[in-house]
C-alpha cells in the first residue's frame, strides 16, 4: 500500500488521481484551496487546506504528512492555474505571477519538502502535472505555457539528482480535457479570437490524431501506471496523454 499525496487533489485531474490511486488499494492525502470540494472529497482520505504557492503552509503540510505516514511513496504534483488569457504585449505582470506562483513554484515547493522524506526510504516516485502546453507553446496563453515549459525542466533535473536514492520523476502532459476548467479555457479562447465555444472546441479536437478530448480518469490511468512498481525503470520522460497532438494551434 503507497502513501499518496496530490496537490490540487479536490476536483478535476487531481481528484481523479484520488480515486484511481484509492481504487487500486492505496492512502490518499488530497490538499487543495477549495474548502467546499476538499469537504466533499470520499470518506476516508487524509485532506489540508494548502495554498501550494505559499512555503510556509506547504512546510506545515509535509511536518503533518511526515508525522502522520512516517514517509511518502507518491506525490502527485498536479497544482495549476490557467492564468490569463492574451497576447504576451497585454500581460501584466501581475497575472504572470500569479499563474507560475501555483504552477510552477508549487510543484518546486513540493518536491523540495517531499525530496528529504524520500530520500529517507531510498524510493519514491514523483508525478508532475505539465500539459501538453509545456511541449509546444500555447498562443496567447505565455504564462501557462512556460510554467509548463519550466515544469518538465524541474522534473527533468530531480530525477538526475534523485535516482540514485531510488527516486523517479516524470511529468504527464495532458492535452484538452473534457470538464469545467476546459469550459472557461474554451470561452476565453474563442473571446479572444472572435470565435464560437464550437468552434473553438472543434479546433482544438482536430488537431490531434484521435479527433477527441482526454479526460481526467485518462490522467489518473496515467499517474497511477507511473506511481507503480510497473513503472519502476521510467524516469525523467514527458509522457503526452492527449490523442497524439498533430497540430497545437489548430484553426477549424
């Protein structure tokens, strides 16, 4: 039985995980902002209200995690914002910040507090959430995209420092997922190209090989397969979930 801790683990991808890792047998901790959504999370599961951006209460977090379990097999970096929607001239800086204040720095912060209770144990496996916006770009879309970019980055380099403690890294690059964050992506994009949510939809669907969406239980297969002893000779990979991305700014 793994010890799991998903960051961002109340909804979405990150609640997907959840259940996927719960299903197979596994100790869950979820921590999220949402106190509505970490309340209804399943019976059962250890869960913190967190700000992933904010050291101090990922500190506390990682005290309480360590007291609790005595270690950690699996984190689940999985912490993201979606960020503003526009060209890179009309940005303020203030939105850069605070979508790779999440994203990226998050996924720095628990790695970093997770890394000393692995290396304890000599194992352990670390899953980040990038997006297939972190392989290609993402029109108006700078600073999710290059907190992507920096994700794999990080990643990349904790597993070259970590495998020799028996320490995996990998990152899952998911394309468009079918839910609500989707939803609000799809309405800001086609506002900002003066298109329809349709329309915007079916461009995002055609550019990849599959004609489809993913969606999150898709993911979590994915970040389940990695936190496994199946996946115990892969690290360091980017491994795209999205239909196999033919065309990243597809036009319908």
């Amino acid at each position: 039985m793994s010890r799991v801790l998903i960051t961002a683990g109340a909804s979405g991808i990150g609640l997907a995980m959840g259940q996927a890792f719960a299903t197979a047998g596994h100790q869950i901790w979820i921590v999220d902002v949402d106190d509505a959504a970490l309340q209804a999370a399943p019976d059962g599961w250890y869960r913190a209200r967190v700000d992933v951006s904010d050291e101090t209460q990922v500190a506390a977090l990682f005290a309480k995690v360590s007291e609790a379990w005595g270690g950690l097999d699996v984190l689940c970096a999985n912490a993201g914002v979606a960020g503003p929607t526009a060209r890179v001239e009309d940005v303020a800086l203030k939105d850069w910040q605070a979508c790779t204040a999440v994203t990226l720095e998050g996924a720095f912060l628990a790695a970093k507090y997770a890394t000393p209770m692995m290396k304890a144990q000599n194992a352990g496996a670390m899953i980040f959430t990038s997006s297939t916006a972190g392989i290609y770009g993402y029109p108006n879309r700078a600073p999710y995209a290059a907190a992507k970019w920096g994700v794999i980055g990080l990643m990349k380099t904790i597993a070259m420092e970590l495998g020799s403690y028996g320490i995996r890294a990998n990152a899952i690059a998911p394309g468009a997922v079918e839910g609500p964050r989707m939803e609000g992506v799809l309405a800001r994009e086609a506002q900002a190209k003066g298109m329809t949510r349709d329309q915007v939809y079916e461009g995002y669907a055609s550019g990849t090989s599959l004609r489809t969406f993913v969606t999150a239980e898709d993911i979590a297969a994915m970040a389940l397969f990695l936190g496994s002893d199946a996946a115990q000779r892969i690290s360091g990979q980017v491994i795209a979930v999205d239909g196999h991305t033919e065309n990243p700014d597809p036009k319908p």
